[in-house]
C-alpha cells in the first residue's frame, strides 16, 4: 500500500508542473478569446428570442394573387456572442419554408457577414455567396441585407431590410432589384414576439 502511495506520490509531482502550463496557456487563450463587440451585442439584444409571424408575398407571374402565411422565427446568440443565428419556418400556401441565417461580425474589418441556409437552395447553405455576394448593414435600429442571386433567369439583387424595430415587434421586407434597377417589393413579414422579452 505504501509502495502504491509512494508511486502515485511521485507520479503527481512529476506531472504537476505539466498540469499548471496547461492550466496557465488555457486561462490566457481564454484571455486572449474573441469578445462580441458592442455592436454585435446590440444585434443580438435586439432579435434574441422566439417571434410569431404573418407572411404577405406580393403578387406576381407565377402567384398572381399573392400569397399569405404564417410562421415561427427564433433568434439565439451562439458561444461567447460572436454569432446570432436566425431559424424561421414560414408556412405559405403549399410551401413551407426553411431558412436558417447565420451573422457575425469580422473582428479585423468590423464588417457584419451573414450567410443563409435554406430548403430552397439546391446546395442548403450558400457559402460562396457568403463571402462574395452578401452586404450586411447594421445601425442599431434597422437591418439590412443585400444579395446577389439568380432569380427569373438572371442575377438580381435581394434585400432584406428588418425595420420599426421595438422591443416585442418589427417587420421585414424583401425586394428584388434587376442590375441598376429600382428594387420592388415581393415580401412582408410583420413580427410579434411570443413571450416577454
């Protein structure tokens, strides 16, 4: 028993010293570990939670007489506030729509991205367009996203812009843009949170 005591003794001072650089490297990369800025913090204060919402499409070739719905939206902060993440399920007519966005802000360029994934892109998740192709504009009480996709056979311009933002509502419109055109309206979500912020 002594022996075993005498073994396990010294086993514990020769890794010891190995165990506190661990411990020590570990409490500063987490010194050194991303903090969410004080904007992206905003971002995620202002959208975090769940929201019920009601659909309106426009009219147009393929749905002459619009369409309505309803749906689901929850936001959620991912680790450490460095992401918000988006889940909606809408349901309009015979469809239902799954998108799940994703934004972040870059902590060298201070720039938002924002990348979506959805049941209505062949690949789900867009990730060249991510980088290429989204514009995301954020200024405390409005948000605003800007796409480039194909859409009626050629590269449009989508956006997206979160607007009459208060503490339980805010709406959400989609445009579409032709290349140097004026944007028109083709959606309208109006959102009321579920529960008491």
């Amino acid at each position: 028993m002594r022996f075993i005591s005498t073994v396990t003794i010294g086993a514990l001072i020769s890794v010891t010293p190995f165990l506190l650089r661990s411990q020590r490297t570990s409490r500063d990369g987490d010194a050194k570990a991303p903090r969410p800025t004080r904007e992206m913090q905003a971002l995620i204060n202002t959208f975090s939670g769940q929201w019920s919402v009601k659909q309106t499409f426009e009219p147009s070739k393929e749905v002459p007489r619009g369409i309505e719905g309803t749906g689901e939206e929850t936001w959620h902060a991912g680790p450490e506030g460095l992401t918000l993440t988006d889940e909606e399920v809408l349901t309009g007519g015979p469809q239902t729509i799954i998108v799940v966005g994703i934004f972040w802000r870059d902590l060298k360029t201070r720039e938002f991205h924002a990348m979506d994934c959805s049941n209505q892109i062949s690949h789900t998740c867009d990730l060249k367009g991510a980088v290429d192709d989204v514009i995301v504009r954020w200024t405390g009480n409005g948000l605003t996203v800007d796409e480039k996709e194909l859409s009626e056979g050629k590269m449009m311009t989508s956006r997206v812009a979160w607007s009459d933002i208060t503490a339980n509502s805010f709406t959400e419109t989609g445009y579409l843009a032709s290349p140097g055109g004026p944007f028109r309206k083709v959606m309208t979500i109006h959102a009321t949170r579920s529960a008491a912020k």
